[in-house]
C-alpha cells in the first residue's frame, strides 16, 4: 500500500507528480498542495506503523514544493540561500531519479541471465580440513609447548612473624622493674623479659629503652670493664619486690 495523489488534473504516486513539474508536462498551479497534505494525513492514520523515513521524504517534498509555487504565484519573491539550496537539491535528485528510470529499463533484460548464484542451489557446509602435518603426536607435542609457556605459580612459605615489644612498652617496664627493685642488671632484665632464648631484637629494644631511661635521667647506669654485665640504679622510691 503505497500513497497516491489525486487531483483534479492528476492522479498517480508522488514520485510521478514531481516528475511531470520537473518536465513541465504540469503546472504547479494546477496542484492543491494542501489538499495532498491533507490525504497524505489522511494515509498515515491508517498505517499500522507510522512510516518515519517515507513521511519526513514527503515533508522535504511538500515544503519544496510550496517553494516553488509560492514562487511561481509571486515572482517578485526573494528566496533564501537555504530556501533556493532546497530548490536546488531537489531538482538534482529529480535528475538521478529519471536517470536511474532510464537506466532501469535497460537492464531490465539484462537481469538473470548470468546467474552467479542460483536459487535453490545447496551451498557446502565448511568442514574441518587439518593438514597432513596435524597428526597426534604433533598436537600433543605444541600443546606441551603452550603448557610450558604459562608463566609458572610461586608458592612462597609462609612466615610466623613473632610478636615484638615496642620501645614504649619496653621502657614502661624497665622503669617499673628498677623502680621495684632499686638497683638491678641489665642482663637480669633482658633475662626476665624474654627467658634464657631471649631474642636480639628483644635485647636491642631493651637496650635503647635503657638509653631512654638514662636520657631522661630517671636511672644511672655503671659497667665496670667492658662487656661486662651493665648495673641499672635508680633513686626513685618505690614498692621493693624481693
């Protein structure tokens, strides 16, 4: 279903108006564009689907030609660069239009006769065609390469990561010990915080909270000879423990 015009002086597709305008086999004039506005409407409101792309052709259409009649009724009429662009653009298309209808006849003839593909004819389904160097032992052979190719997972061992007493923490119990104990030795401290195993990092901390304590002057310290043990003092009073 296809939309027809009908007037007075024609009736026929759209496409076949213009082109009796186009070659002056009928006058503008004669053609109530409002009247094919109207059935055009009249068209669409029976279509189960409202035809985008054929009704915003027919509005190009329509609008061009209100611009031509209004030209031809007022020939004083000055037109826009974009009013006569329109003009002339459909005019051009009104020239490919006949052209292609020209042609079309000529190879209408023509069609079917070299047939490149033939309805009906059954078209092969692609088959698997390895070469003859796909045997077995070759696949097994680059299936290893890829498998060799993956990048390897690391397992790293897991670590127990021991827990370490800060330096506050070290230093708040030194001074509660000497403070306890009024005169005390540096081995007998790192002895007690960490037992007979006591770890280097236990004796360093211990170390510097012995540094800290003597910093602040809240201890004396006294060794004798080198590497011998070192006597930690203090002349805070506190609540001897024996």
């Amino acid at each position: 279903m296809t939309f027809t015009v009908k007037q007075e002086h024609f009736e026929g597709p759209l496409e076949l108006l213009l082109d009796l305008i186009e070659k002056r086999k009928l006058f503008v004039n004669d053609v109530s564009l409002a009247k094919v506005a109207d059935d055009y409407i009249a068209y669409v409101k029976h279509l189960t689907e409202f035809p985008v792309a054929d009704s915003a052709q027919f509005v190009l259409v329509a609008s061009t030609l209100l611009l031509i009649k209004s030209k031809s009724l007022l020939p004083t009429l000055d037109l826009t660069t974009e009013e006569q662009a329109s003009i002339d653009d459909l005019n051009h298309r009104l020239r490919i239009y006949e052209r292609m209808r020209e042609l079309s006849v000529r190879l209408r003839p023509l069609f079917g006769k070299n047939v490149l593909f033939p309805r009906g004819e059954r078209r092969l389904d692609p088959v698997f065609s390895p070469d003859a160097d796909m045997t077995a032992a070759n696949i097994f052979s680059a299936a290893g390469r890829v498998l060799a190719s993956l990048p390897k997972k690391e397992f790293l061992p897991k670590v127990v990561v021991d827990k370490v007493l800060s330096l506050e923490e070290m230093i708040s119990n030194l001074t509660k010990r000497v403070t306890e104990s009024l005169r005390m030795s540096f081995r007998e401290f790192t002895g007690e915080s960490g037992g007979q195993n006591s770890k280097k990092v236990d004796v360093i901390v211990s170390f510097l909270a012995m540094l800290e304590l003597v910093k602040q002057g809240l201890i004396n310290v006294v060794q004798e000879r080198h590497f011998d043990d070192i006597v930690m003092e203090t002349e805070s009073v506190g609540i001897p423990k024996y």
